[in-house]
C-alpha cells in the first residue's frame, strides 16, 4: 500500500478522534494529547496534498501543524504543569482532618447534591464580588443531556457548603427546584440574603 493511500486512511480518522478529545474538555492532559493526535491528522494531510499535487492542501496542513504544536506546548506543558500543581495543593488539603482547598479551574463541571445527598446537577460558574474578592452566587446546571435542555440556577453562596468533591446546597431538591431558572445571557447583578429569604418565605406559605 503506497504512503499516501494509507495517509488517505490515517488523516481523517486522526482528524475526528483529535476533535473529539479537543471538544471533550477533560483536562489538559486530554487536550493536549488531543493535540499530538491532530498533529498526525495535518501531516498525513500533508502528505496526501503533496503526493497529489494539491498545493493549497499541503500549504494549509504544513500551517496547521505548525498550531498543532503550538497547542502541544500549551497543554501538555504549561497548562498541564498548571493542573498539576493545583492538583498537589488540592491533594495535601485532602490528607490533612478537614480538607480546605480544591483548584477553581476544577469549579466547572463539579457536582452539585441537595441536602439529602441527591445529586442535582453540576456546577457551571462562580460569580466574584469585585470588592470583596468573595464569591455571590453559583450557577447550577441541572436537567438535560450533553447540555442541550439544561436549566440554570442561581443559588446565593449562603445556601452553598463547599467540599473537596463537589458542592452541596443547604435546601432540599424542592427548594432548588423552585428557584426561577435564568435566562440565556442574562444572568442577575447579585442573588444575596435578601432573594433566598423571598425563596424561603414563598416555600413556607406553600407548606402551609
């Protein structure tokens, strides 16, 4: 089989494995392998344009590899170095009676249960007051699949226990459930004491 029939075979399905680990999002280590894989996909691609004359293939693939490796060194190495060393810190904390710490780029995707134990979703971001450095709110994503019909919540910082596995919210299912959901790109300016006692006062006259 000629170098270029089997750099036929080898680029798109580099190509699409390569893709699909970039998109996957788990990790620097998953990301940067995603771009060695990518790596591979544009030199066949190189190879093909090259074999069959294809000028403006070659050209593109040989600028393309060149990006790979760029992203090679940006999450194999710095990213990667990153994560690990957030991770060390992370992994002290555990050891120690009452772990402290977990790594805030771990914030996005951590689950989220109820106060029961029940896991309700995940947690998508941390919205910071600018004064105070200290956090306001956390946006819960619940529902869905692969993010498509999720729903997002606000949930004030009060109502939320941090661990070092995820987060816990100090309310039953119930009480989460019934937090308006936000809107798409408009999330609010603050979600503080004075909303969850509203949220708390209405749940209470539903009980009644």
């Amino acid at each position: 089989m000629e170098p270029d029939t089997i750099a036929g075979w080898v680029a798109p399905a580099a190509t699409m494995i390569a893709a699909m680990m970039t998109a996957s999002n788990l990790g620097a280590r998953v990301t940067g392998w995603g771009f060695v894989v990518f790596t591979l996909g544009s030199i066949s691609w190189s190879v093909v344009g090259w074999a069959t004359d294809q000028s403006g293939l070659l050209a593109t693939n040989l600028f393309l590899t060149g990006v790979n490796m760029v992203g090679i060194w940006r999450w194999l190495g710095r990213q990667r170095a990153y994560e690990d060393g957030g991770r060390a810190a992370a992994l002290a904390s555990r050891r120690s009676a009452a772990p402290t710490l977990f790594t805030a780029t771990a914030f996005s995707g951590m689950p989220v249960r109820d106060n029961g134990g029940s896991t309700l979703g995940k947690s998508v971001e941390a919205l910071v007051e600018c004064a105070s450095g200290e956090i306001s709110y956390v946006v819960v994503a619940s529902g869905g699949v692969g993010g498509v019909d999720e729903c997002l919540r606000a949930v004030a910082r009060e109502q939320v226990r941090f661990d070092a596995d995820g987060l816990c919210l100090l309310m039953p299912r119930a009480a989460f459930e019934r937090i308006e959901p936000l809107a798409d790109g408009d999330w609010p300016a603050e979600v503080g004491p004075a909303c969850m006692a509203e949220q708390a006062e209405t749940d209470h006259a539903r009980t009644r």
